[in-house]
C-alpha cells in the first residue's frame, strides 16, 4: 500500500508549500488536489494551493521532482447534476485534468458527481442523474482510454456515496478497463454508505483509497451530508472502522496508492503510523 498526502494541509500557503510540509513529514507521495483554469489570484499571490489546468507539465513535474515526491493522481472532483455553466467545474475540466496527468505520467484521475445547488438539478430523479453523469463522462472517458489514464469515481456525492447507485452509475458508464473507484472512507459513510461492503463489493474496481475517519459528532448528519474535505482526527480515533477496511483491501490485494485525508501534522503522522501497523 502506497501512503500519500493530500496536498492541502496548511492554509493560505501556495502549492509549493503544501509539498514542503508534506516531505517534512517524511511522506513520499501527494495528489493533486485543487485545481482550476487559467491564472487565480490567490495562486498568484501565495495564498492558495490551487494547481491551474492550463500549467505547462514541466513547472509541475520539476516542482515535485524539487521536494522528492511522487504524485499518483490528479483530482478533478466536479459538478455533474446541475446544468453546464463557465463557472462550474466540469466536463471540459475533466478532460484538462486527465491530458495535465498524462503529460505527467500520472495513470489516475479522481472526479465525482457532487450534489446538486440548482432547482434544476435538486429536481432530478434517479434516472435522470444517471444520465447527466453518463452525458457529461462520456468524453472524459473516451480521453481517458485515449491517454491511458484511470478516471474513478470517488464517494462524494448523492448518487457515489450509496454503494447501490455507486454500482448502478459504474453499470451505466461501462468501460470497466478505464473506469474505476476512488474509495474516500469518511465520505462514503457520512453519505449513509458502508465503506467496508464498498470494499468487499467492488473488489478490484478500487484502485485508490482516501483516508479519512469520521468522529460520532457527525452522527446526526449521516446521509444528509454528501462529502466532507477532510478528517479532523488520526484514523482509527473515530467510528468509521478504518482498521477492518486495511484488513479487508490487504485480502484482495490492494497494492494502489491511497492519500491521507486528515488535518494536523500529528493527526497525519499518527494515522501513517497505524496503517502501516495495520496492513501485513
């Protein structure tokens, strides 16, 4: 099992910084987390860890080379319910993640469906969602086969964080060789899922985990709430039950890169600790 970091564990600091803290914690590893397209003002200026799309490959691949670390993903998590707009976050920036990652030579991109935040998509059922995700992953998906890069889908959302409508929108995209799973085990169970049977059901589907374990105040939110950014605990400390995920990935033999999703350098540094004393 590969142990990386999310590149967002200090506040208001740029990119760079974010790989300074994480190989000061001597992890290997980071993904890609934020991103957008053209210039940001807050990259510009120091203040946010964002990654533009449009950057020239080199500027990022010699900025990791810099600070020793290896990215395993680009994350591209979007809006796929509500209707197409230039300030949502979306198919176009899908294909842009997936042709960046590949001029990087990294093999996954990570992208989910969201909830939605128009009436539009507030007023969609069922059926209706798993065709706007279908439409909108469509060429995504063609770019991806292309390019030879993973695209997953990751718990993040109204349809990914139910382990049957996972299954149902995985049936509906098909491309099984392409499309795959990014398990986040603190979003699949705030969204009333069971991370653990995402595991025993998927199998081989997932080919990357996000580390995050969930504390019993977020309880009363279970279902309501489709993702949350990151753990505020080490893992283990919460009632996720991270420790019966390692041991059910270890018995299908998961080998893949898997992120920490946890705030806090003794917060992270603890749950690499106990993953490690967790998996054989």
């Amino acid at each position: 099992m590969i142990i990386g970091c999310f590149a967002l564990v200090e506040p208001f600091t740029s990119f760079e910084r974010q790989l300074e803290a994480i190989k000061a914690m001597g992890i290997d590893y980071v993904d890609l987390t934020d991103s957008h397209e053209g210039g940001s003002l807050g990259v510009e200026y120091g203040f946010s860890a964002s990654m533009s799309l449009d950057s020239h490959p080199a500027n990022i691949r010699e900025m990791l080379a810099s600070h020793g670390l290896t990215a395993t993903s680009v994350c591209a998590h979007a809006n796929l319910l509500d209707p197409e707009s230039p300030d949502r976050f979306g198919t176009c920036q899908i294909i842009k993640a997936i042709r960046l990652a590949h001029l990087l030579g990294i093999k996954q991109v990570i992208t989910t469906e969201g909830d939605p935040k128009t009436d539009f998509g507030k007023g969609l059922d069922e059926e209706q969602m798993l065709l706007m995700c279908a439409s909108k992953l469509y060429e995504p998906i063609r770019w991806a086969r292309e390019l030879g890069v993973e695209l997953l889908l990751e718990p993040h959302g109204i349809l990914t964080d139910r382990l049957e409508t996972m299954v149902r929108l995985l049936d509906v995209l098909g491309n099984e060789d392409v499309v795959g799973v990014n398990l986040d085990t603190g979003n699949s169970w705030l969204g009333g899922g069971d991370p653990l049977c995402f595991v025993k059901t998927l199998g081989d589907r997932i080919k990357h985990v996000h580390w995050k374990d969930m504390g019993s105040e977020w309880l009363a939110q279970r279902g309501a709430v489709y993702g949350c950014g990151m753990g505020n605990i080490p893992l283990g400390d919460g009632i996720v039950g991270i420790p019966s995920i390692v041991e059910e990935l270890d018995r299908i033999g998961f080998d893949g890169p898997t992120t920490l999703e946890v705030a806090g350098t003794e917060n992270i540094l603890e749950s690499v600790q106990r993953l490690q004393s967790w998996s054989s």
